[in-house]
C-alpha cells in the first residue's frame, strides 16, 4: 500500500487512479472503524500508546535512581559503621564538622581574606 506522503509528490492522474484502485477499501466500513479504532489506540487517553511509551521512559527512570540511591545508602552505611565502631573516629569526625571541643581546649577558627 502507499502512503499518502508520497502521494503528494505524485501527478494528478496517478493519485486519481490510487483512489479509484482503492476506493473500496477506503470507503469500507471495516477499514474506517480499523483506522478509528488504531487512531484511539495510539493517540487518546491515559491507555494510548504514546501514553503508556512516555510511563515507560519515566519508568526506567525511576528504576535507574533507585539504583543509585542504594549504592548511595551502601556508601553511607559504611561509613556510619566506621564512624560509630570507633570513638576516636566519632571524636574526629565530631572536631572536624561541628568544631567541639574538649573542655580544656581551645578551638582558633583561621579566616583566610
């Protein structure tokens, strides 16, 4: 069968004898509820087609940061364990993000300019 792009490129008198050919297939009530039923099939509602190929791609996108969250969680996991197995671990870890201090200590902040 041929598609109606190419049938813009023909002559007048081929694209009359296309539809002649194949007017009764055209007008045939079968293969307008066809043509009907494929245009709702791929273009209407939250059941077309092109609806359910956009969930998919949405999908696999949620799929692929599901995976990277738990390699991330993995990672934090581990470092949890190595943070709270050791105290002096904690007590860097402590010193070095929230600036404590012991109490006969005193902490200097130096501010480059």
């Amino acid at each position: 069968m041929v598609f109606l792009p190419t049938l813009i490129c023909l002559k007048p008198q081929k694209v009359k004898r296309f539809i002649v050919k194949y007017y009764s297939f055209i007008v045939n009530k079968y293969a307008i509820a066809t043509a009907v039923f494929l245009f709702i099939l791929i273009f209407s509602d939250r059941n077309g087609l092109l609806y359910q190929w956009e969930q998919s791609r949405t999908y696999s996108k949620v799929l692929e940061e599901n995976e990277y969250f738990k390699e991330e969680i993995k990672k934090l996991q581990y470092d949890h364990d190595n943070l709270f197995s050791n105290p002096k671990n904690l007590e860097k870890y402590a010193r070095e993000k929230y600036l404590m201090k012991r109490d006969d200590e005193d902490v200097f902040i130096i501010v480059k300019k």
